[in-house]
C-alpha cells in the first residue's frame, strides 16, 4: 500500500499519540507491585494537604535509614498523590523521555518527526517496561532519568552548551538541574560526569570554561552528598553482609562481570544489536557524528559501573537504554529523510508495533485481577479477628516476560511488616 506523501507523517503523528494513550491506560491499568505498598499508605478521598505530614515523615525516615536517593523520595510523594495527578506527572516524564532521546544525537532540528519515531519505536524496543508502569519504579527511576538527561543533551554540542551556560538564569538552573541528577543515583553520575567534563574541554573555544564547570561541580557536590549519606552506608553494609561481600578481590570482580554481562543480554539484546546496527549504517552513511561517538562515553561508563554494585538489576542500565534508543531513533529518521520512497512501508510497520503495548495491556490487565482480587480479599476483613490472628493469604507466583512486567509479589511475602502497615491487617502469606 503506497500512501501519498503527506501521508506518512500525518500517519506518523497518529501512531504517536496512540502510544502516548498507551502508556497512560496501561499506567492506569497496573496495580500496586511490591515495594509500592512499603513507600504508601492508602489515603482515600483525604485532600493533598492532609496526606503531607505523612510524606514529610515516610521521606525523613526513607532517607535516614535505608535510601538517600531523589527517586525514592519522589516515589513516596508520588506514590501518595491522588492517582489522576501521579498519571499527569508520569505521561509527562514519559513525554519528556522520548523527546530526549529524539534530540540527543542531532539536536531540535525536525524535533517534532523524531520524537514521533521515538514514541513509535519505544515500546517494541525498550528491553524493561517496569520503568513505566511499576510506580515505584517509575517514580523512582524514569523521573530522575530526566535531569541525567538533560545534562548531556546541554553538554553533547557547543550550541546548547553555550545557550544553557551564557544565560544567569539558564546556568543556575543547569546547576539544580545537575545537583538533582547526582543525587538521582549511585552509578550513572560517573558516567555523565565524564562526558560533561569531556564535552566542556571539547567546546572551551565557544563557551566560558569556567562556568560550563559549575553545572560539572554541582552533579560532583549532589554525587558526593548521596554517597555519602549515612543510609547509603547503611544499605551498603547491608547487601554486602547479605550477599557475603568482603571486599573487591579480583574473584569477586569477575563474579560480578559476569553477572552484569549476563543481565545485560539477557534483558537488552534487542535494543543493543538494533542500535549497533544503526551505529553500522549511519557511519557507512556518513552521518554518525562526533556527537553520537561522544555519547557512547557514558553509555559504556554507565554499564560498566553496575560491576561495583552489590547486585544486577536490569533498570541498572537504564542510562544506556535512553542513549542506545537515540542512536535507533537517529537512524531511522535519517532512513526517513534519505528514503521517502520507504516511508510507506514504514509507517505500516510502526502501526504494527502498536501490537506490543496491546500485548503488555493483556498482561497487566491478567496481573491487575490477581493482585485486586487478594487486596479486596484483605479489605473485607479489616476489623474481623483474622485480621488480628493472621489472615492467610497467597503470593501471586505468576510469571511475566521481563520486558513486559516485573512480578514483585516476593516483596510482598518478605516484607509483612510494611504490609500489616499498608492495610492495617496481619497478613500470612503463603505461597502456592
């Protein structure tokens, strides 16, 4: 089927937004997931300025005593929104991801047709959907993605970098935008940092050095706040009694090399040889600039600092997803620009894709039944004497691809006391 030649775009656009609205039922869809019920309590109808004190102090006790990061912070708060504003604040991070990832390699040029491929092309190829649908998590990790990302979209060419640093009031907002970002995680400061630090020294003939090193040294200061919070130790010797971790012996280091190249293909394959692919196509076609090399930097960084912590998780390498999926957005839309003739076809397949998120809305809609249908089980008893002996209840054992869902009832299990706290129940889980 060849569409006559505005129409693609106006295709293109339309695709677009039906994954916009996507994600948003899909968010809606999905239940509460394990740690959700720890970082919450259930609030009703109770207006926002009631539920505050509580978040004040869940956040308090959060940071001093197991995780100084912004994200769990953010995931408290969020978490005890009213859920129409938590949806609103998530579809607009998700917006935001996917017009990074369109102008991290090339800029704003055609911003609009390139973050339209973006959404397009996200749901088929992001390796972990939980950083969209899993509250916690994406609260806790999709949102602070976005100042990491807006610092090396400010940094990747010496015109943004110039824009941000030349400004009073554009700069000192770079710096709380960089401050964020080092207290959003324990890894990916490293990577930024590096490219920041590169990016300044390759513009120092078109900006002021001495300020593209403030941005640098805020991202250093929030870093070394985070590392060094007294939870962050705590955690720390927390995993390594947990894991029988005494030191970084070169056994152990490859133990843990292991470890992160193994969860990394095994959850990231698909994006990783589509990007390599378009790496490949856009070098023989001469198009792959020293900005996209330069964005490889943290991208490697990134997934090589996971090696020094105490365990893999796969949203560990999140960093690397956004910059690998701006290298496959970059592609395509210069195959759309070179090849009109495609655009057709191409279309048709995007349009296809949208086949993923139907799929990963079946699988959320079957999981939102069996944690809905336990959680009510419990409500019904609050106040009866079960729910002072202990009312048995089973683990929902159902398993999902990685890709799709992230199955936390484990959590649930481990963890009756943040659950008896949830729903005011002693709960007596027991699994299947």
């Amino acid at each position: 089927m060849k569409l006559p030649r505005a129409r693609p775009d106006l295709l293109l656009l339309l695709l677009a937004t039906l994954n916009v609205l996507a994600f948003m039922g899909i968010f809606l869809l999905a239940p509460l997931n394990g740690e959700d019920y720890g970082l919450t309590r259930p609030f009703g109808d109770a207006p926002i300025a009631d539920r505050l004190p509580w978040i004040a102090e869940r956040i308090h006790t959060q940071f001093t005593t197991w995780n100084a990061r912004l994200g769990e912070q953010l995931a408290i708060f969020w978490l005890s929104m009213p859920l129409p504003l938590f949806l609103l604040a998530a579809a607009a991070t998700f917006l935001a991801l996917n017009a990074l990832v369109a102008t991290l390699v090339s800029g704003r040029q055609d911003a609009w047709r390139k973050g339209a491929l973006a959404l397009c092309l996200i749901f088929p190829f992001w390796p972990g959907m939980e950083v969209f649908f899993w509250r916690t998590v994406v609260a806790g990790y999709l949102m602070p993605l976005i100042p990491t990302l807006l610092c090396l979209y400010c940094y990747a060419g010496p015109e943004t970098l110039q824009r941000a640093t030349g400004v009073r009031w554009r700069l000192a907002l770079l710096m709380v935008i960089a401050l964020l970002a080092g207290v959003s995680f324990e890894n990916t400061p490293l990577a930024v940092l590096a490219f920041m630090l590169a990016a300044a020294w390759r513009h120092r003939h078109a900006v002021s050095l001495r300020l593209a090193a403030l941005p640098i040294a805020s991202m250093a200061a929030g870093w070394a706040l985070l590392l060094s919070a007294p939870s962050t130790a705590l955690r720390r010797q927390y995993y390594h009694q947990l894991f029988g971790i005494h030191g970084y012996t070169p056994a152990y280091i490859g133990k843990r090399l292991f470890s992160v190249e193994h969860t990394f293909f095994s959850s990231s394959s698909l994006l990783f040889f589509s990007a390599l692919i378009a790496y490949w196509w856009l070098r023989r076609c001469g198009l792959a600039s020293a900005r996209l090399h330069w964005l490889l930097l943290p991208a490697l960084i990134a997934v090589g600092t996971v090696v020094m912590a105490p365990y893999t998780e796969p949203r560990a390498f999140l960093l690397a997803w956004a910059i690998m999926l701006a290298v496959l957005v970059e592609a395509i839309y210069r195959l759309w620009q070179v090849k009109p003739q495609w655009r057709s076809g191409m279309a048709v397949l995007l349009a296809v894709a949208l086949t993923v998120p139907a799929y990963a809305a079946t699988l959320y809609s079957d999981f939102a039944g069996r944690i809905r249908a336990r959680d009510a089980a419990i409500w019904h008893q609050i106040g009866q004497a079960a729910c002072n002996i202990g009312l048995p209840s089973q683990q929902i054992v159902a398993r999902y691809p990685y890709k799709f869902l992230n199955n936390r009832d484990d959590w649930f299990q481990a963890n009756p006391g943040y659950v008896q706290q949830f729903f005011g129940c002693r709960v007596l889980m027991q699994p299947k």
